[in-house]
C-alpha cells in the first residue's frame, strides 16, 4: 500500500492510464551529443544565430520584471502581423508554444478513435506518434519511388478526417506540386492541414489557400528559417471558425512572454531572413552537387536539409562513418528511407569539413 | 466550394470538429485591461518582480545564439535539483510549459469517455474544461460550507479515475488536512494528482507522498511564488512509472531554452523566494484583519490571495465598486461563491489603497 514503486515495472498505479498510452513506446529524449568538436547536422537547426533585433530584445529592450504577470493568451499583436503578411487577420491565426504544440491542438480537435488520420510515407514521424495518442487511426500511403504523390492518393486517405502534409517534406526534402495539393484541399472531405515548417527554404507557400477552403489549416515554425528552435513558436493560419475552435484547445498561457516579443522582433527583421535564408539555400546547392559528383544520389531539396544516398546506398554505414569522423547525420532505417541519410545544411565551413569527410570515404 | 467562410457560423469545415469540441463554449481570454494606474489583484499574480538572479542570467550570463538549438527536451538538470530539494531522483519530475501543460498531460493520460474525472466545488475551475477536451465525466462534490472536505468525498468520488484536489484550493484559499488527503491517497483506486500552485504560501506540501504511494502526483507551478507567470513552468513530481507514460504525452520540447535557465536561476535563490513569500504573507495577514473589521467574512487563506465575502455578502457588488475605484478583483458568480470576491495579495501600497476603499465604501 505504502510504497515506492519506483522501478518502471510492475507498479500498481499503471492500471490508471488509457490503456493506449501504456502500449506505446517510451518517450526517447533527442540525442543532445556533447562532444567537443563536433558538427551537429541531425536536427534541421539553422547554424546561424538568430536575428540581432533578438540580442537588442533581450539585453536592451525586455524588462524582466514583467516576468511577474502572464503574457498575452492570444499572442495578439505577433498574431496581427503574421495575419497581415498574407493578407490574413488575427483571426486567422494561432499561436503555439513550437509547432507541435499546433500539431498537437489539431489532432486533439479533428482526430479519435472514429476519426482517423492520414499522412504519406516517409514523412515526419510525429504524426504517427500524435494519432496513438488520440487512439486513432493512422493511414500512411506510400510516395511513388520519387518521393511525388501517388496517383491514387485521395481514393486511399479517403476514410480519414484529417491530413496531414509538410511541404516541402521530411526527411525526403522535395516539394509537392502546389496544384496537386491544391485539388486535395478542394477535393478531400475533412481538414487538411499543410506543414510548412521548411517552407521559408522553397520560396513557396499554401497560405493563398487558407482564403479559398474553409477545410485548409497552414502551419509554420520559428524553429528553422529564424533561427529560433530554443525559443519555441510556431503558429497557424485557417478561416476563423477553425482558429475559434482550435483556440478551445490551447492551453491558456501557452507561449511564454519572452518567446512572444523575441518572435515578433526576428519576424520584423525580413532582411536578416532573406540573407540567412540565401546563405542556407546557397551552401545547400554546393553540397548537393558535390555529394553527386562522389556518386551519392542526392534528392532535389527545397529545404535546409538534403536527404542523399551514399554511393553503396548503406545509409546506416554513411552515419556511423561520418560520426567516426565526429559528424553527426541523422538515418531512418526502414523502407525507402534505409539507403540515405539527412543531413542538415551548416555553415560553408561546416560544409567543407562534411564535403572532405565524404570525399575521403567514397572519393 | 471555393470560399472565404470566415464568419463563425454555418463554416463547412465544423463538421470535422470533434463533436464534443464544436459543442465546447469558446475560449474567452482573462482579462488584460490597459487603464492606466490599475490596481491589478484579479490574476494571482506575484506583486513582487523575479530574484535578481533573472536579471542576471537574461542581462549578462544567456547567450542568445544559443536559440538556434533546441532546448533540453525533459529540462535535465532544473529537474534534477528540483526533484533533489525533496529527495526524489530526476525520473521522478516531469517539466512543463506552466502546470497548465501538466494538467492537460495528466488529463490526457488517466481520463476519457470511460474514465470520469473527480474534484471538488469550488475549486479551480481549468479542471472541468480539461475533462470536457478528453470527453470525461467530471464527478465535482461540494465542500462543506466551511469549504472543508466533506465526510462521505471518497465514496462519492469512487467512480472516477482521476481525482484532481488544489491544495491551497483555489478559489477559497484554505488549506486542506493533510491527515485528510494522505488517507485519501491510500484508499482512492485511481490517481490523486494534489496541485500546488500556491503551496509555497502555505509552508505545507505533500511531496513526501509521492515516495509513499504510487498513485499520486504533486504538481507545482513558478507562476506564482517565483513571479514568473510570464516565463511558463510548471512541474509534476510522481513515483517514475507514472512519470515515464506522462513523458509519452509530452510535446518533445515544450519547456523554451530561456524559461529552462530562468526557472533553475530563481529556483537557486531561496533567499529571495523566501523573503517575497514572507512579505506576501503579512500584507496578506494585515488586509485579512482590516477586511475583518469592516465587516467582510474573510477566509482563512494559505495562498497568495484572500476569498473574502464583503459585509452586504454581495461579491458582485463588490467588484463593480473596486473596479470604479480602478482595483480589479476576481468574481466568481454562482453557488457558494457568488457571496465573495477574490484578491490577489499586492505589495503594501496597493494594498493601503485597497483597505481605503473598502472603508469608503462599506465603513
């Protein structure tokens, strides 16, 4: 009765939890690699700071003492601005403590065990994790080889409620066509909702959408283009009944303060993204086409990642060599994802460093 | 087909809404108001701003650059020195973005359709919304009229999963027989989460609990104490298979990089926590007694705000007449509560102003 039951068997208070989330796999903390040295190019991170206007906010303008009170439930005034960029108004928009805070609140309002979801396969491997925790359904359909849209694919997710897409894609980095998403938005019958984390990387964007179906949610991250994976904000954009119902589900204080003004001054910076952005697409191309050039197969990237086969096609070899070499890449083992690996775009020098590694390995 | 449907009714897309959601009332933000010289007591937040340490850490000692990677994503070491100032390792916290996000994890982890959740009335009033997401019976039983727990509580929550008990409660600021609640842990079949919000005000928690039963969790908040409402950190502690499958539910990274490092900062200077709740604590002893001599029944409170019904026992009233005078302070309407207001412990000055009012007004 009396008991520390602390070992992670045979307690008796785990009869408590849906039965659902006791099947499912632990959490597994991302790998936080403390070596010295080392080039970090697992997780997507932008190897650029961010903005300046974000060390003017933090050491200059912020006062800390406002710390005191709760910040803007609504993050109003960053929403106004995110809205207005695309002709969009603040009820348009919703903030979230990252994306997957959005993610989160999207599946918890459009997906249960009668309301299934679908994604492709590969794609970001949270959406599997998000449906088990709303014990529902996942439908994955299969890219065609070239990691494009099947042909069939609205007959195949047509039992689901929502879908979920990220253009450009991960791990794969390709965009989808902009027309054959478009015909998904007018033709599917529940929400889509298009992850557009990486967008910022391809010069193209579904917002125009959120205007013509009143089914289409768009999100976005501050993780990647702006530099700001430890300040945690992402947000989404759709027709304002979906954001007023969206908003039932956010938690009620669930962008912190500090991550609001942060966000709003680096959104307001648009030529430090332009440049940052540049140098990112820049540095990528160069690499792609000298990972080619030593035999890799390397797929066409509208993102700050490249997603490459090595020239064995040995994707699992590829990153237990480069991390021999204190380079760490992220692998998928599994299929159609087992031969490459993803490599986060760095810095020229990072870049050079990488580029040597591989020529060395499979020059 | 092709349509700005932004209005909030008659959207095609509601009906992929989980009907549940749809049926929800919508989320009304708190109140933010912007009156100038406004005596702001309605929110429970901490008159007092951050220790210096906050200052320090966000002026001199953080590096910005360091956002462009992701935070810790279980906060490893804040966790470790919280979970080791009451005697528990690190698998036996788990943090999150305000206990807001712990809340809504607990909720997601031990109720549903089938498992019904308990609290008492009046209580805080996030739980029966929290149970209306997960689609869970909420089973809420009255206090007694002293707002103490009712003899028979335990066979009238029997049914349900999940019991869920603010101590301070919240909105009546007593503070519940520990006696009462450690017998409750050892009877109830189901998890008793004991949310501390305000336990720092009261010089009493029921941490040591976790170690005896392996049903409880204690969840804490550095909103209140530590002034940091506008940062967002809450944490649970638990014996570590409950706290294993709450991971599962965890946003991976849903703790910022700077909230992390200011919490552990504040969270160092026990000084300083110690000398701001003290203060907190006599104004709030000497408003109590001035109340008291006006004629208000004021209850006796453990927390950082009073429940106090005024000499008309007219809460309503009340309020209105404060917030002509500029003061703001909470009303609950409705059964049990409709008697009293709720006000948020500021510093002495806004605290003499107050007791002026209220002489003006019912002296």
């Amino acid at each position: 009765m009396s008991t520390f039951e602390n070992s992670l068997e045979n307690s008796s208070a785990l009869k408590y939890l849906r039965p659902e989330i006791l099947a499912m796999a632990g959490y597994t903390p991302g790998e936080q690699p403390k070596i010295q040295g080392l080039i970090k190019l697992n997780t997507n991170e932008n190897p650029y700071p961010p903005s300046p206007a974000v060390y003017k906010l933090l050491k200059e303008d912020f006062d800390p003492s406002l710390l005191k009170l709760y910040p803007d439930p609504v993050a109003s005034e960053l929403c106004k601005e995110l809205g207005e960029s695309v002709g969009l108004g603040v009820e348009n928009v919703i903030a979230g403590n990252g994306s997957d805070d959005i993610l989160t609140m999207a599946f918890r309002c459009f997906c249960d065990k009668d309301r299934p979801v679908a994604c492709v396969y590969p794609t970001y491997s949270l959406y599997t994790v998000l449906a088990g925790l709303q014990n529902a359904e996942c439908i994955q359909v299969d890219l065609n080889s070239d990691f494009s849209l099947p042909e069939n694919l609205l007959e195949k997710i047509e039992k689901a409620n929502l879908f979920v897409i990220p253009n450009p894609n991960a791990p794969t980095s390709n965009l989808f066509d902009s027309k054959t998403l478009e015909k998904i938005c007018a033709s599917f019958k529940g929400i889509v909702m298009i992850d557009e984390a990486y967008a910022d990387f391809s010069g193209q964007t579904s917002a125009n959408l959120v205007k013509k179906y009143p089914n289409v949610i768009v999100s976005r991250t501050f993780s990647k283009s702006y530099s700001l994976a430890g300040a945690r904000f992402g947000y989404a954009m759709a027709q304002a009944p979906l954001i007023y119902n969206m908003m039932k589900m956010k938690d009620s204080y669930n962008v912190n303060m500090m991550t609001q003004k942060v966000a709003l001054a680096s959104f307001r910076d648009k030529e430090y993204l332009r440049k940052t952005v540049s140098l990112i697409i820049e540095t990528r191309e160069k690499l792609g086409a000298e990972l080619s050039s030593l035999g890799f197969k390397v797929e066409k990237s509208s993102a700050n990642f490249l997603f490459a086969a090595p020239p064995d096609r040995d994707g699992a070899r590829c990153a237990n060599l480069l991390r021999d070499e204190k380079i760490i890449v992220r692998y998928f083992p599994g299929r159609m994802t087992g031969e490459y690996v993803r490599i986060t775009i760095g810095t020229p020098e990072q870049t050079a460093t990488l580029i040597a590694v591989c020529r060395k390995i499979y020059g």
